[in-house]
C-alpha cells in the first residue's frame, strides 16, 4: 500500500515498519528502512534532484531544504544564505502551501489556484506543483516499502517496483507507457540514507509512433544538521 502521510507523520510510521522487519531478521529493505527514519530524526537536511531525460536531452535540477519546525522549501534555483532563493518557489507546512514567483513576494497557493487571472502564469503552476510535493524522505520511504527483488550492490541497495507501485507512487511524473521497469537504488551513509535513485524505462506513444521512454531521477541528501531555512515573514503569515 502507499505511504500518504503528513510530515509530521512520516518518521515515526518508516520507524515502525523497520523495527517490524527487523524482528524478522535483516534484510536489504530493512537496512533502507532503518536509513530513512535515521535520515528523518535529523534537525535538518538539504537535497538537490536532479532528472535526466535519456542522453539526448538536458538535465534539469531542483532544490530542496527541510527543518524541524514543520517548514520545507522546493525550488527551481539555488538558495541563498537564509535558504531562500530570488523566485520560483514553494514553502510547505503541514497542507499549507505559498508560491514565490519574485523577490519576497509570497501567495498562498490554494488563493492563486482559485484566482482565474492566475491561470498560464508561473505561480499557478508553482501552485499546482506544491499539491504534491513532499520531503524526498516520504518518498523514499514509499519506494523503499513497496520495492521487491531486492539486491545487495557494492555500495548500494536495490529493488524493483512492480506495474501497481509505478502507478500509485510515480505517476505524476511519468508518461503513460507500456512494459514499464523501475529500479530504485539507494545509498546510506554512517547508517543514514544519503542518496536514492529512480531509473524508469518502458515504451511510450507519441503521434502514433512508439518511443522510448526512459528517465532517472537521482536525489542526494546535503548538509544534515547544518541546513539554514529563515522563512519569511510574509509567507510564514500564509503557513500559520
């Protein structure tokens, strides 16, 4: 089943399934478990995701900080020493959700998705976007749970979703394809999770003609413990 919680939900529910299968014995799953809830008791960490569009095309990265206090910035741009950054970007806590589309100038999201006159702009799809992000922690963790075929690499651990886990969990950010694989990797560092891969590939349909389709999104988890985030005053009004 799909892991759909509140932040502030998350770590203990990780923690619970990896003590479960602990009383069973260790397993790769297990030890990926137990990586995430140690990763998720931290003050505070940083990530950046980076997605890759087969070799042909570019690839883009995006931003992440999260801190104890419940507040968690996604971004297009790099931030800046109080964490954040010029534009283009969401602040999150709990269902609460503000768009940043210029410099200290924050909107609550859902305001912006009710706006008509919002519609084609950046932050209605900054607005749009923030109704499903999450932490990649909560991510990880739901990939981590449903993984199967599970197999012990060099410096890594890794699984495979099936048809039904591809859908519930990744659908959102892939296209719909056929004969669809998806790996999931991850790395653990001083026993905490410090990088996860996704690696997609399958056969998709585009104007009649089959293509294709393969994509690899690589999260790497940064600055735990040391991560700033001031929240402005303007937005943090929107998330109380």
């Amino acid at each position: 089943m799909k892991i759909d919680l509140n932040m502030k939900h998350w770590v203990c529910l990780t923690i619970f399934l990896a003590s479960s299968l602990l009383a069973a014995g260790s397993s790769p799953q297990e030890d990926v478990l137990a990586a995430i809830a140690a990763l998720g008791t931290q003050t505070n960490y940083s990530w950046k995701t980076t997605v890759q569009l087969g070799l042909l095309h570019s690839a883009t990265t995006r931003y992440g900080r999260t801190v104890k206090d419940g507040y968690t910035l996604f971004s297009t741009n790099p931030a800046n020493d109080q964490g954040i950054p010029d534009s283009f970007a969401v602040l999150i806590r709990g269902t609460n959700a503000a768009v940043q589309t210029a410099p200290n100038s924050w909107r609550s999201a859902a305001d912006v998705l009710r706006d008509p006159g919002s519609r084609s702009t950046p932050a209605w799809a900054l607005a749009q976007t923030a109704q499903n992000l999450k932490p990649p922690a909560i991510l990880a963790a739901n990939l981590a749970a449903q993984a199967q075929d599970w197999l012990a690499g060099t410096n890594s651990l890794a699984g495979v979703l099936n048809a039904e886990s591809v859908t519930s969990l990744l659908g959102d950010r892939l296209p719909i394809s056929t004969n669809r694989l998806v790996r999931v990797t991850f790395w653990i560092t001083d026993g905490k999770l410090a990088k996860f891969q996704w690696h997609a590939t399958g056969m998709t349909t585009f104007n009649g003609s089959s293509r294709n389709m393969d994509r690899t999104a690589t999260t790497e988890i940064m600055s735990v413990n040391t991560t700033k985030l001031q929240v402005p005053d303007e937005a943090r009004k929107i998330l109380e």
